[in-house]
C-alpha cells in the first residue's frame, strides 16, 4: 500500500510533454497530451517546467512542430531564478524548423507560475527565440478559468499569446485564442504580461 501511494505522489510531478534539445529531427514533432488534476514542480536554478507542451531547443527539425493538449484542474511551477513554466505551449528556442509551429490548446481552471528572477509562464502560448522558422506559426487556445503569473524581475507572463524574438519567419503569423474569465499577471520589475497578442521583437 505504501509503495502504491509513493508512486502515485511521484506520478503528480511528471509532465506530458516533449522536449528536444541539441536534436536532429527528420521529421515532424506532433504532442497530443491530456493532462488532469495534475501538478508539475521545478525549483532552484534554471528550471524549466513544462506540462502538455513541446519544447525545442538549440536544434533543427525538418517538419512541423505540433502541440495539441488539454489541461484541466491543473499547476504548472517554476520557481528560483532563470526558470520557465509552459503550460498547453509550443516553445522553440535557438533551432531551425523547417515547417509551420502549430498550437492548439485547451487549458480550463488550471495555473501556471514563474516566480523569481528572468522567469517566463506561458499558456496556451507559442514562444519562438533566437529561431529561423520556415512556415506559419499558428495559435489556437481556449483558456478558461486559469491563471497565469509571472512574479519578481525580468518576467514574462504569456497567456492565449504568439510572442516571437530575435527570429525569422518565412510564413504569417496567426494567433486565434479565446480566454474567458482569467486572470494573467507580472508583477515586479520589468515585467511583460500578453493576454491574447501577437508580440514580435
């Protein structure tokens, strides 16, 4: 019984997702992800937190990059300095993708929380940096009854967003989001909080 409860517990912290880093992908990257009453922790330095995402980094990938995910009842949390949390996300960072970044969300009475120093929470979002994109970066989220913060210095809170950075993109740039009764907050110094945008740099 007791070995039942410790891996039920352990079962809270694991995320659905995918993550590539330093990757060579000859295809296409595609994430269906149903996550419910669940919790994903990351604490300390430099943590990434990510439930019902893809996360792609310092890598290439010949095809699409797809996020299809439901989050319901649900806490995404990173906490400490440099962290992210992604939640119902696609997050692309220093990669090429030759193909369209694809996000197609449901997050409904769940939170997402980046607490400290340079943190991003992203929901229901599409975060592109640093990347060369071949095609469309599409977004199409349905949050409802969720928060999403981001609290301390340097902070970005994203929620039913397109933010790109320092990127190429060969393709539009289409965000369709629908956010109901939410809230999506930064507070500290320095702060950025997106609610349904587009956000290029």
């Amino acid at each position: 019984m007791k070995k039942t409860l410790l891996i039920a517990g352990l079962a809270l912290f694991i995320s659905t997702g995918i993550a590539m880093a330093q990757s060579d992908v000859q295809g296409v990257i595609v994430n269906k992800s149903n996550v419910k009453d669940s919790a994903n922790v990351s604490v300390g330095v430099g943590n990434r937190a990510n439930m019902g995402t893809v996360g792609v980094s310092n890598s290439s990938v010949k095809g699409a990059v797809i996020n299809q995910s439901n989050v319901q009842n649900s806490a995404n949390v990173a906490a400490g300095v440099g962290n992210t949390a992604n939640m119902g996300s696609v997050d692309v960072k220093n990669s090429n993708v030759k193909g369209a970044l694809i996000n197609q969300s449901n997050v409904k009475d769940s939170a997402n929380v980046a607490i400290g120093v340079g943190n991003t929470a992203n929901m229901g979002s599409i975060d592109a940096k640093n990347s060369n994109i071949q095609g469309a970066v599409i977004n199409r989220s349905n949050v409802q009854g969720s928060a999403n913060v981001a609290a301390g210095v340097a902070n970005t809170a994203n929620m039913g967003s397109t933010q790109i950075q320092n990127s190429n993109v060969q393709g539009a740039v289409i965000n369709q989001s629908n956010v109901k009764d939410s809230a999506n907050i930064a507070t500290g110094i320095g702060n950025e909080a997106n609610m349904g945008s587009v956000i290029v740099k």
